[in-house]
C-alpha cells in the first residue's frame, strides 16, 4: 500500500462504501483452517482482515480448525493419527488432546491475535453453553460426532456484547460425552442457526473448478440445483464432495450466500466481501439471480 498515493487510496475506500454499506450490521461466519492456519505471517493477514471488518461493522464469527496441531501434539505423546473416509478417528485418548488442542491452544492463539490487532475477541468452544450439541456419528470413528442442534445463544449474546466469537468445533451430548465435528460441517449449522447473512470456507483451493487441473476454470457463482449435478457427473469429486455438502446444509438452513475461496491467497475475505470481483465460489440458493450465470 505504500506504492498508492493518498489519493488512491481514498478512491479505493470510495469504491468498497457500497459493500460496507451492504455487510454493515451483518453476520458473516468465517470458517478456518487448513494451509492459511499453519503460515503464521497469513494468519496474522486474516486476523488483521477480520478485525478491519469487525471495526466497520460487520458482526464476524471465526470458527476453527486445527488438524495440524493436532497432530504435532499427538506425535509427541507417539499417538500415530489416523483416518477413515477423511474423518479422524478418535478414541478417548485422542478426544481429551482434541479438546485441549483446539478449545485451548488454537483457540486463545486466535483470540490473542485478534486482541492485538486492535479487535475484542472472545474463545469459546461447542461445549459451552450447549453451543453445539452431538451424537456419534459412527462406532468406527469414536468420539467424532454430528450436530443434533445449534444453541446460538452463546454466540448471540457475544456479538450484542461486541466481540467477535471464536469458536473451537467441540461438540457434546446430554450424556457429557465431548465429540470431535468436523469444521466445515460445524460453520454450516453455526451459520444457519444465528442467522449469518454469508459464510465463508477458506480451503487451500481457490473453489469449485470446471476441471480440477485447471485453475482457470473457476465457477464464480453456482446454484445449489447446478452444485448438485456437477456432484452426480462426476466434476465435484474428492474432498470437495463434502465441503460442497456442507455449502449446500448452510443455504438450506438459511444462509444467504456459501463462499469457498483460497484462504492462502492474501485479503481473500477482503476482496470478497469489500470488492464487486469477489473472490472464490460463490453458492447460491436456486431462486436467486445466480441462475442466470451457472
């Protein structure tokens, strides 16, 4: 920015007043983890954005991850990580190092981020409050859970308050039993329960491509309906086929717009929510102008 005369700086601030207009007041829930987690110089770019949102009015709700740091820890105490179908499996040895990875470490790393970029930040986990409350989801895979209900409450109650929550994806039952959900699907419910007006994925691919080899490729704008047939022929495959899923569960419960974009790329969010270009995949209801485009 040091290259832009004040001028130009003004004009570019000129031409995001539209948008801030737009998301002013809004919820937007943002979904992390992956590569833009593990590079601490592009984390510290994300928590500076979001706080850039928060002070120009847009009510952020930050749910992580933290896959990695999960795996160092369970490396160190010579737990070897394992998977099935993507999901980890987790006993109850590996359900105790989840709860204190993500509702400890990663949490109030994120939180002390967000403070000292000028932002008031608050960590809580899904077992607080009955934020999120879980069931098993398969014998096989132990403590991973899925979302039975969403208590926004907790949530709510920070953001009239003026904090930005941070949310870790712990989940429990009535029983006391802690789950392990998995992020993606955890942001969707969180998104559709308080009402989010979007919610964004950073993933380490820029979203949903025409050919997967192709970068050039990229959807801008697709329909739920368009999203769905390109899963049953075969273009959304892998580990997208879930992700998408879970983009489809957030505009089925309310969600206005499901943006996936590639969180390693500097200011994603920024030239999302603040540009008329965006960034990433945008995933629309069916009702929606975006029929015109996909």
């Amino acid at each position: 920015m040091n290259n832009f005369s004040n001028a130009e700086r003004a004009e570019v601030l000129t031409q995001a007043l539209p948008n801030i207009k737009k998301y002013n007041g809004k919820i937007v829930v943002v979904k992390y983890g992956g590569n833009a987690m593990v590079n601490e110089e592009l984390k510290e770019q994300v928590m500076q954005d979001i706080v850039l949102l928060w002070l120009i009015g847009v009510k952020v709700v930050l749910v992580h991850g933290g896959g990695p740091d999960i795996d160092e820890i369970m490396q160190k105490v010579g737990k070897e990580p394992q998977f099935i179908d993507g999901l980890r499996v987790t006993d109850k040895e590996t359900i105790d190092i989840v709860q204190m990875v993500l509702s400890g470490k990663v949490n109030k790393t994120l939180v002390n981020l967000l403070e000292s970029k000028g932002g008031r930040a608050m960590g809580i986990s899904g077992m607080d409050g009955r934020l999120i409350e879980a069931k098993q989801k398969d014998k096989r895979l132990g403590y991973v859970g899925t979302v039975t209900h969403i208590n926004p409450e907790p949530i709510l109650d920070l953001i009239e308050k003026g904090y930005i929550p941070v949310v870790s994806t712990i989940g429990c039952d009535r029983d006391g039993n802690a789950y392990n959900i998995n992020g993606d699907t955890a942001a969707a419910h969180v998104a559709g329960a308080i009402g989010a007006e979007n919610l964004i994925m950073m993933t380490d691919i820029a979203g949903i491509l025409k050919d997967k080899d192709d970068p050039d490729s990229l959807i801008p704008l697709i329909t739920v309906s368009k999203a769905q047939q390109l899963r049953r022929e075969g273009v959304i495959d892998g580990g997208m086929i879930p992700k998408v899923g879970c983009c489809i569960e957030a505009i089925y419960n309310g969600v206005q717009q499901v943006i996936i974009m590639d969180g390693t790329v500097p200011h994603s969010i920024l030239m999302e929510l603040l540009t008329d270009e965006g960034a990433g995949t945008m995933v629309v209801a069916d009702k929606s102008r975006a029929g015109e485009n996909t």
